[in-house]
C-alpha cells in the first residue's frame, strides 16, 4: 500500500503560511521515521521556492500558493521514503564548496571535513604539493585540498566512472584557478598509479563498513548510497588493509597516508601500520563527535 500523500490540502479556511507547512511538512516526516524533521522540512521548502532558509524565517507568515505547495510535495515524498535530504535537493555542504550529489556518490560527511584538516594542518604551508585521493566519489577531498592547500596536483582515483562523472561537475562549479591541478584516473585502489609515480600525500575515505553489519545502518545509508563505496568484507579492513600495505610505494620519504576509518577501527589500524615496518609515525584524531576516526601516518 503507497504511503499518504504529504499534508498540504487540508480543507479549512486558514491560509498555508510559510510557517503553517514547515510545521506540517515537519510533523509528516516524523512519523516516518526521519531525522531532524523540522530541519528537513525547512531545506525542502527552500528548495521548492529557490530560497534560503534565512530567507523562509523572514516571511513566516506569507500564505504560499498552491502551486508553491505542489513543488514541495514530490521532496516531502521523496524524503518519507526516507531518500537523503542531499540526494532530493541534490546538493551538499562541504567546508568550503557547495557540491553536486546524487546517488552515484557517497554524500560528504563532517568527519571527512576533518580528515580535510588534518591533511592541512600536518602539511602545513610547504609546497608545492602532490596527493592522491583514493575514492575520490564526489570528489571533496581532492578539491577542497587544491582549494585550500598547498596542492599543485591531485590525482583523484575511483573504481567508479559513475563517480568521476559527479567529481567531473563538481570541478566544473570551481573557479578554473582551483580545480585546474586535479586529474581524475578511474581504477581499484592504486591500480591507475604507473610504477614508481610518488606523491607527498594520499589520502582516504575509503569503505569500511563490515558486510555483516548492514542492518545496523539508517535507511538512508544502507537503501541509497552506493556499495561500493561502503562495504569492505567481513571485518571491514579489506580496503584500509590495502591502502596500508600500497601506500609506501606511492609515497615519498616522509610522505603523509591520510585515512578516515570506521568508529572503533582506529587503534586496530594504528596497530597494524606500526607492525607493518614501513611507518616511521602513527597519530589519531578525533572527529567532531570526540570519536577517534582518523589515522594519519608518516612513511619511514
């Protein structure tokens, strides 16, 4: 049985305000299990009318047309079904840039934010310099790095061309100025890599997400966002394992391997690149939420 139209043509005298269908909208969403509601109703209607939400707060009390209503409807739907808030709107938020999503990639989080930081804040302001983005998706990490960094080349690689296809336009939305060092190479891990070809960083968000425990994520995770870009076997070490075991070769001396890994992964991680013998350092970092989940090392 299809779920119920959301709520917007209730016969009553009262005008739809602004206000009006946000606590609506909001209410519908909850019951079906979403999220910040509210939040997400605010987004959509925004969406709807091409505005803001700044813009919705300012005019609380402004009766919507029907029309206005109708736009919203197919989100609302679409966000019961409980799509991604970014995938309907089909943006993202990432530090500095305002990214195209849909789901072909995985959507940015903060913690990959954070991973972005830690790259900066241990290259510091030498340069110029080379890095590799393995799993580049929407390609967040790889632009945010020539936006940001000392970066004069980055090679973003993903076993997608699906995802290329979404790094590729959202290299377009740049000034030509930041986006003109980045080079995108489609390939599993450091396959596209040519033999002896050295960078100063590589850096990761690659799956890690164990098969067996799918169940445990949202809806909105495990239903819409890519596999390829989640899983990682039955412990969820096989791709950071990789990554571990390949980076050396494609690191300078002193080079930086950068990864984000899963809650509760990172201390495993830590041990496995100090038993490794090819790490002269190993350090992690915190993500917004006080978790540990990024693993930055030093090739010896």
């Amino acid at each position: 049985m299809s779920a119920p139209a959301p709520p917007a043509r209730a016969a009553t005298e009262d005008p739809w305000t602004v206000l009006r269908v946000i606590r609506s909208s909001a209410e519908w969403l909850a019951d079906r299990g979403v999220d910040s509601p509210r939040l997400d109703a605010e987004h959509l209607l925004a969406h709807a009318l091409g505005t803001t939400r700044l813009q919705l707060y300012l005019q609380y009390d402004r009766p919507l047309a029907e029309e206005e209503r109708a736009a919203l409807r197919p989100l609302l739907r679409r966000r019961g079904r409980r799509e991604p808030l970014q995938y309907v709107v089909g943006r993202a938020a990432f530090r500095e840039l305002d990214l195209v999503v849909d789901p072909r990639v995985l959507i940015p989080r903060p913690e990959t934010e954070v991973l972005v930081q830690v790259v900066l804040d241990e290259v510091g302001d030498e340069g110029p310099l080379r890095a590799v983005d393995v799993g580049t998706g929407s390609g967040c990490i790889a632009l945010s790095l020539l936006r940001e960094g000392p970066f004069q080349r980055v090679v973003a690689i993903d076993a997608s061309e699906e995802a290329l296809q979404v790094a590729r336009a959202n290299a377009g939305l740049l000034d030509p100025s930041d986006a003109e060092g980045l080079e995108l190479r489609c390939g599993l891990g450091f396959e596209p890599l040519g033999h002896g070809e050295r960078f100063d960083v590589i850096v990761s968000n690659p799956p890690y997400v164990a098969a067996g425990d799918e169940s445990d994520l949202a809806p909105e995770i495990r239903e819409w966002e890519p596999r390829l870009a989640l899983y990682a076997g039955p412990t969820g070490f096989d791709v950071l394992d990789a990554l571990v075991a390949g980076a050396p070769d494609h690191l300078s001396a002193g080079g930086l391997l950068a990864l984000e890994v899963g809650d509760g992964q990172a201390h495993a991680l830590a041990g496995r690149i100090e038993e490794s013998g090819r790490y002269r350092s190993c350090s992690l970092h915190r993500d917004l939420s006080g978790r540990t989940r990024i693993v930055a090392a030093r090739t010896a």
